[in-house]
C-alpha cells in the first residue's frame, strides 16, 4: 500500500511539472433515430412458422413458431449458437421463407438491419459526408447537414473529410448506424452488434434502444441478464 501510494505521488508531480499527458475526458456520443411515422400493429407477424433448410419434417430448426412486433416492441432472441437465431432474423427479413407457417409484413414496412459485415457496404474511397450525399441523392441539402447528422453518431471533426478507409473499425461502425437512421426504419434488427463497436458506441447503442421510435430486434453477444429481460425470446437447440 505504501509503495503504490509513493508511486501515485512521483505520478502526481510529474503530471504537475506537465512531464506526462494528462488523461482526456470521455466523449459521450448520443445516437439519434428520427421519427420513422406510424403504422398500424403489427407490422410484422410470425404465425405458426417452422424451419428447415432441408424442407423435411425432421430437421426442424423450431417449430410452430408465434411472433408479433409492433413499433414499440423491445426483443431480444437467446439462444446457444446452432439454434437458429440468425435464421429466424432472414426469415423476417424475407431471405428465407418459412417451411411451414407464413410470415406477414406491413405493406409499408422499412427494416433497418446492423450485422457484423454492414461496414462492407461502405465505400472506403470516399469521406462519411460524400458517402451520405451519395447514398441519398433526394435529400437537397447543405454540406452542414450531413455534417451535424453524422455528428450525432459520433463521426465529427477532421474524420468527416477523410476516405472512410483511415477510420477505425469502431468509427466506420458509427458512419453505419448513421446512415441507417437516415434510412428512417420501422424495425431496426440488430445481430451480435457489439462485435465491432467501441465502448462508447456501446454504451449509446444501449441508451438509445429504450427511446427508439423504431422497434428493436436483438441478437446480443456477452449481455448479462438478457434472459432474463422480460422482453427476452429464448431460442433452444432441438
């Protein structure tokens, strides 16, 4: 105990004496998803689905399945790998049909999805304001307003104007979310999401998924108590 104290001592007056650099503050990032308008529920609706990718009856991966998500729907999906989470999330995106059942999506329905390969769709060679001109030509806008809607997740100052491919994984992470929010999606899937953000994406992400206008679909990674949340659906090997 003397020792560290001693040692904290020779670190307080170096810092003092301006010898070593004195730690910075946190940057707290606040992500902001716009209001992506109502629609009636449910907007997407699971009803008596079962799975296989063989078609056959006894390679079921769940079966008789029932899920309803509403625009203030709150779900995360458990579950040991192998159990067909994932799978259920293609299913609602419709890159899977069901084996039996049907599956059913508002007509107007806009799905945002954030999986561990959606930095791919980034074009490294432009910077994150020519990327979001780029990717939506019909927004007339100022170069300051893509400026303050990447802010808002985190990509600000001389980042801005850099090709994507000098940001760190962590950033390029935050440029996708930001552009899914412009997309204005009434569902936001969500799949291992943490695999790639930083700690202070992390901790925004967690923040803002109870205030989503949206509904929030989850796949978590290493969430303790997740199946535990009341909101937890948990998925099981056959």
């Amino acid at each position: 105990m003397k020792q560290a104290q001693s040692k904290q001592k020779i670190i307080d007056k170096m810092t003092e004496a301006g010898l070593t650099e004195k730690p910075e503050t946190e940057k707290y990032i606040k992500f902001h998803f716009p209001e992506c308008g109502k629609l009636p529920p449910p907007v997407l609706a699971i009803n008596d689905v079962s799975f296989a990718y063989s078609g056959k009856k006894e390679d079921m991966l769940y079966r008789n399945l029932e899920l309803s998500v509403d625009l203030d729907s709150r779900i995360a999906l458990i579950g040991p790998n192998g159990a067909g989470k994932t799978t259920l999330l293609k299913i609602m995106l419709g890159d899977l049909a069901p084996t039996e059942g049907e599956l059913r999506r508002h007509t107007h329905l806009r799905i945002g999805k954030y999986d561990q390969h959606s930095t791919d769709q980034l074009e490294m060679d432009l910077t994150p304001l020519e990327f979001m001109a780029k990717s939506f030509p019909e927004v007339k806008g100022e170069i300051e307003q893509w400026r303050s809607n990447v802010g808002r997740f985190g990509v600000t100052g001389d980042m801005q104007m850099a090709p994507i491919r000098h940001m760190s994984d962590g950033q390029k992470s935050r440029l996708v979310f930001a552009y899914l929010a412009q997309c204005k999606p009434h569902i936001l899937f969500l799949d291992e999401p943490t695999n790639h953000l930083d700690m202070e994406s992390i901790d925004s992400l967690a923040g803002a998924r109870p205030v989503l206008p949206t509904a929030s679909l989850a796949l978590p990674l290493g969430s303790p108590g997740a199946s535990r949340a009341p909101w937890a659906m948990p998925l099981r090997e056959r």
